[in-house]
C-alpha cells in the first residue's frame, strides 16, 4: 500500500508468491480531489510483464461532499466502454444513504437493473435492506436483509429473505447471529 501526504491510499499492489519470487498480480490506482473523496481508481493487471486496463471507477459528489453517483468503465483494449452506473439517494433529514438504483449499459444507453432499498434508524444502523431486480418493465422483489443490533449498536443478527413472488421465506443460508454476552 502507498499513501499521499494527507495518509490517502493512493496504490494498491497486488502479488503472489511463485517459484521463490514475488509476482505481480494487479495494481489499483486512487485518485481525490481537494475535499479527499475519491474520485476515480483504475485496476489494472499485471499482463506479458506490463500493467494492462481493466476497469476505472468514477465517482461524482454533490457540493455536501456525499457520493451521488458512479460509473464503472471497462477496457476493450483500445477505449474505455460503460459498464455500469449507480445514483446514490438520501434521506433529506437525516442525509443517510436510503436508496441506490445501478444501472447496466446495454448497447448505446444505460438500462435498470438493480434497485436498493434501505431503511435506517436514527443513529444510521441499517434495520433493512431490500433488493428488487429490473424484469424490463417493473421492478420486482428479489431478496431482503433485516438486522437487528443489541444495546451497545453492535451488530448481532442479520437475516436473508428471498421472494418466492407471492411471499418472504427465509433463506437456508448460514444466518449471522453475534452474541456478545448480552
């Protein structure tokens, strides 16, 4: 990891031990503006001994310094082509992220694919989590994350729920329970 004079990480490297040596593997590159958000970061990989373009992420921020929106670009090998865009929306009293809407580039323009909903409490712990997927002209309930938190704030049961298109089941996935004594 390196880091710029105001302790930013700046470069990411990436390596595996082969044959007694250290080989490169991938490289990510960060750069921010004069408020320190990040605004974009390129991964490259280690390819024919040269770093190569994958993907850049670009970020957009409104003037309260909060994420509004990013699009991820691919490298075709010669340009750079849209991947994916998602728009970041806020609760307006209390600036919490609430909502999030990713998007897919599908020949010439971007077309609705992921939608989140999110539901906060007060101090900003995530309570829910709602998933709906684009089925190309409504969108359409997929999963559901419901946490709950002990006295403390701490983290202490996360549930998956999956829509079977009439009703919630729970998922037969592990499920994250924490008990930290309480």
């Amino acid at each position: 990891h390196e880091y710029n004079q105001d302790n930013k990480l700046i470069l990411t490297t990436f390596q595996t031990y082969l044959t007694n040596n250290w080989e490169n593997e991938a490289r990510r590159t960060y750069v921010y503006d004069q408020a320190g958000n990040e605004i974009t970061s390129l991964l490259e990989l280690w390819q024919n001994n040269q770093w190569t373009n994958t993907s850049m992420v670009y970020n957009y921020y409104s003037p309260e310094n909060r994420r509004d929106s990013l699009l991820l670009q691919k490298w075709d090998g010669n340009n750079w082509q849209n991947y994916w865009r998602t728009s970041f929306y806020y609760d307006s009293l209390t600036t919490f992220l609430n909502l999030l809407i990713a998007q897919l580039w599908t020949g010439n323009q971007f077309q609705d694919y992921l939608k989140l909903r999110i539901i906060n409490d007060e101090l900003g712990n995530q309570l829910q989590q709602l998933q709906e997927i684009w089925n190309g002209s409504a969108w359409v309930d997929y999963t559901k994350y419901i946490y709950t938190y002990n006295a403390g704030n701490f983290l202490t049961n996360r549930l998956l729920q999956y829509w079977n298109g009439s009703d919630w089941e729970n998922s037969d996935q592990t499920i994250f329970t924490y008990d930290a004594g309480n």
